[in-house]
C-alpha cells in the first residue's frame, strides 16, 4: 500500500468513525481490510480504495466497520461492574423510588458482551426492582456486530472471558458448541445502530452511561466534543463509566471524577465548555421479583 493509498483511509475512517490511526499502523489496515477486499472479489486494497473512491458506500460501511469491530468480553475489568453493582445501582434504586424507572446506555456495545452484563447485575436486583420500568439502550455503529448481539450467541472462548461459572449457568443456555444468552436477559436490552459523531440526542435521558474503551480512538477535539454532548443526555444526578486508560481531565469541564471509584465521573449541572485550548475540529422492561 502507497502512502497516498493510506493517507485517503486515514482520512475517510477520522470522517466516518472518529478513528485516528497513527502513521504506523499500515499492518493493522492491510490486516483487516485484506480479508474483505478477498470477500468482495476484488485483487487487493488498491481495488477496494477505488471503490472507495468511487463512493460506493456499502463498501466504505463494510470498511468502517472491519476497521472499528474492537474486543470486548464479558464484565470486562471487573472493577466498574462492582461499582456499578455495589453502590452506582443502589444509590439510584433510593434515588428513583418516586418515579420508578432507571434508564442505562451502553455507547460502544460492540458485540454485546457489556449490556448483557449490565442486564445480569440488574437481573440480581429483581426484587428491589419489582414494578420499576428499566430500560438497557445498546448502541454500536457496526450493524454486522449488532445482529450477534441480538442473538445472544456466543463461543465457548467467550463465555470463558471474564463470565462467572453461576452466571453462564444461571442466563446461559447450550446449544451445540456454542451458549445462548436467556431470553428474559436478551429481552432487558435494545440494540440501535448509532455512530457518536453523529447527534444522540433523541435516544433521551439517561441515568447511567457506559462509554468504555472507546474515547481512546478519538483525537482530543472529537473526545471533548462527544463528552460534551453526552452530559446533555445524562440526568444531572447520573453517572459516566469510561475506561480505565480514559479521563475527562483536559478534555472538558462537563464531568468530574466520582471519588473513590476509579473510572467514575458524575456530570457537573453547569452547561460543559470545552477547555481552552481545545477548539472542536431499550427495549422496555419490567422487572418483577422471582
């Protein structure tokens, strides 16, 4: 691949995604795209960038979408899964008793494996939750990882990732080589197609978001802009999960780190202004006891 050839998808993947790849990461495009261009019968990048080119834009879908497909599993690092079970869901079950309704947003849900662990945590307070509308939004902008996550399949390999032995027993079911997630778990989540560049603002108010592992491929503008507008849609008594190489520090004043729980941030109730310097470039469900 010629420079010109990867300075185009450089530029066409910061458009479409927010991905910014680095000036050395040339392997990882021919790694991932390669497949793709076999798929299509065409004789190699150069074929898919002129298509590309052309702007034939089921071609530049399936690129953006072998490009931004990143690794997930399940409770992944473990420690905001414990915060969010042991004091993030209960403050907000006391916070909530009037109007009994909890909504959480997963921005990045890849291929499932995050919302359908919120859904088991939230599953395990069923009896707090009983008569409480609570609704799991998951949202990805890869439509070919959507339609996994909707089937709640998964592979033997990723049911060993980070899933405890009772929870693969207890919302699991095995079907060949392969376990289905229960319906009652799949039931908890909706997923939509959506791309963060893009305006969020119709998914609503949420009380809790989950935007892990995925401001780490945006460049700082795009990273403050995004935060920005996520406090606008997280209600002022909410709270922000990202990931544990991510901060808001120099970014934005839209948030503060949530003390003693690493990962945490609650939004501030002024309006957020990026910092200087940084100039912008569910399926509903009812819970009932059992």
């Amino acid at each position: 691949m010629i420079q010109a050839e990867y300075d185009f998808l450089r530029k066409l993947l910061k458009e479409r995604s927010g991905l910014v790849l680095a000036d050395d990461k040339q392997y990882l495009i021919e790694s991932r795209l390669m497949p793709l261009a076999r798929k299509a019968n065409l004789g190699g990048l150069t074929e898919l960038i002129a298509e590309l080119k052309r702007g034939v834009e089921s071609k530049i879908c399936d690129v953006v979408e072998a490009m931004t497909t990143n690794e997930t599993f399940f409770f992944r690092d473990k420690i905001p899964f414990d915060h969010f079970k042991d004091s993030v869901l209960p403050e907000l079950i006391k916070a909530r008793a009037n109007r009994k309704s909890l909504r959480i947003w997963c921005a990045a849900a890849s291929t499932g494996q995050e919302p359908y662990s919120l859904a088991m945590i939230v599953k395990d307070f069923a009896q707090a939750l009983s008569g409480w509308r609570v609704e799991i939004v998951a949202t990805d902008l890869s439509q070919e990882v959507l339609e996994k996550c909707k089937s709640g399949i998964y592979s033997q390999f990723e049911v060993q990732r980070g899933l405890p032995i009772q929870k693969l027993v207890t919302h699991f079911k095995q079907i060949g080589e392969t376990w289905q997630i229960n319906s009652d778990i799949r039931a908890m989540v909706q997923f939509k197609p959506l791309n963060l560049l893009n305006d969020f603002s119709s998914l609503g108010k949420f009380d809790v978001i989950f935007c892990r592992n995925v401001l780490i491929y945006f460049e700082q503008a795009t990273k403050a802009d995004v935060l920005g507008r996520m406090m606008k849609v997280n209600e002022p008594d909410g709270y922000l999960f990202l990931g544990a190489a991510e901060t808001v520090v120099g970014l934005t004043d839209a948030y503060r780190p949530c003390t003693q729980r690493r990962g945490v941030y609650l939004p501030k109730t002024a309006s957020p202004s990026i910092m200087p310097g940084m100039a912008a470039g569910g399926m509903r469900a009812t819970m009932s006891a059992r």
